[in-house]
C-alpha cells in the first residue's frame, strides 16, 4: 500500500484524476481501447468532474462500476445514473459506459451475464478507483453479506456477484475482489480522520475486515489517496 496524503479532498481528487487521465492516454497510444472501474458516491465525483473535460478519445474509454444498487438506470439512487450525469455534456459524453442493472431478469441471471460479458472488455483494466465505507467495505462487499467469501476469494471464478446487506435498501451486484484486481492499479480515495482510522486498523495483521483483503493482496499495487 502507498498512502499519498494531501492538503484537501479537492486536491485529492485532482491527482486521482490525473492519475487514471494519464493511464488512459498511455494505453491508448498502444492499444485500440481501454477500461477502467469507478465507484458511485458523492466522494469520487470531484474525479469524474477533472476527467470529465480532459482531451483523450473517449469513444475508446470502457467504463465499469465496481457495484450497483439493483434500481432502473434512471433511478436517483443509481451509480450510473450518477456517472451519466457526471460525464453528459462533455468530451467523456463518449465514453462506453456498460450497463449492470435489467431489472426484466433476476439479479443472479444478470450477474452470471456480466461474467460472460467482462470477457468481451480490454482487459486488464488500465486503472480501478475504488471507495471505503466506515465499516470496511469497498464496492459492494460488506461485512454482513452472506457472499463475502466468495467475493473476497482471489481464485474466484466470479465476477460479480449479487449482495444483500442490512447497510442498503436494495439488493446490489458487485464486482468481485478476483475481478477488480485484473487491473494495472488500484486507487482507494478516502477522506477524514475516522476512514483513516479504519485504513490503518484494516492493515494491521490479523484484521478481517472487507478492505484488508485488497490491502494484503500482492497481485496490484493499491494507491491511497487520503486528505482530512
């Protein structure tokens, strides 16, 4: 883990941006396309807003969530729905954003869809930026969900997987931790005192929190990008 610390959250988020801006580009200069995941919330969406008017060929960008509420693509609560209205009216309006949720199937139908469906994408992915909640979790792997260990098992199959939690109203579908780490990189953006608190418990030896599994593993480099 690298843990970069910065002055504000703003200023945090500007070298996130930066960061996965500048993979882009490079990716681009060798490959025909490029994917990379992002996270719902309001933390990223200063990221999305600098990536948003960067000059890069868009039309070539995959963009994936690490998990989604199980609610139509238009629903207020919807991650894409988020991203559609964080990137709409600018230059990354190209991007090919891949829809998770058809709520005409089941939630697990869906899944074992997109696990056909990730094989299609430019992998590895050329950055991931990933949140953390104050209980641990990341995507949507929260401590109390029955399929925490099929999740958190690098040998996974599965790419996603559905996820009930007491933590959401909804059901939610998740990338798994196996898939998130077909990656370059990995971005983790926290903010405040009480998540770097959970940051450092979470790497200490021993702890079994969600997050400490991305944090032990030795397959992806994991840059933390902190500010108070």
């Amino acid at each position: 883990m690298n843990f970069n610390e910065f002055d504000t959250r703003a200023d945090a988020a500007i070298a996130a941006g930066k960061r996965i801006t500048n993979a882009l580009h490079r990716r681009l200069e060798t490959d025909e396309s490029a994917a990379i995941v992002v996270s719902g919330g309001s933390t990223p969406a200063p990221v999305y807003s600098y990536m948003a008017h960067k000059e890069l060929d868009w039309h070539r960008v995959h963009v994936l969530l690490s998990d989604e509420r199980w609610v139509a693509a238009d629903h207020p609560d919807s991650n894409e729905n988020m991203l559609r209205t964080a990137l709409e009216r600018s230059r990354a309006a190209y991007a090919q954003i891949v829809p998770f949720v058809d709520l005409t199937k089941s939630i697990d139908k869906r899944c074992s869809e997109l696990n056909e469906e990730i094989g299609s994408l430019p992998l590895p992915f050329t950055s991931v930026l990933l949140g953390m909640g104050d209980d641990g979790h990341f995507a949507s792997l929260f401590p109390d969900a029955n399929e925490l260990p099929q999740a958190l098992d690098l040998q996974s199959p599965d790419s996603f997987v559905p996820v009930a939690t007491a933590s959401s109203p909804y059901p939610r579908l998740s990338m798994t931790l196996a898939a998130l780490l077909r990656s370059d990189e990995i971005l983790l953006l926290i903010s405040g005192a009480e998540k770097r608190d959970v940051l450092e418990r979470a790497a200490a030896p021993g702890s079994e929190l969600p997050i400490s599994h991305l944090l032990r593993q030795l397959r992806v480099p994991v840059d933390v990008f902190w500010a108070p």
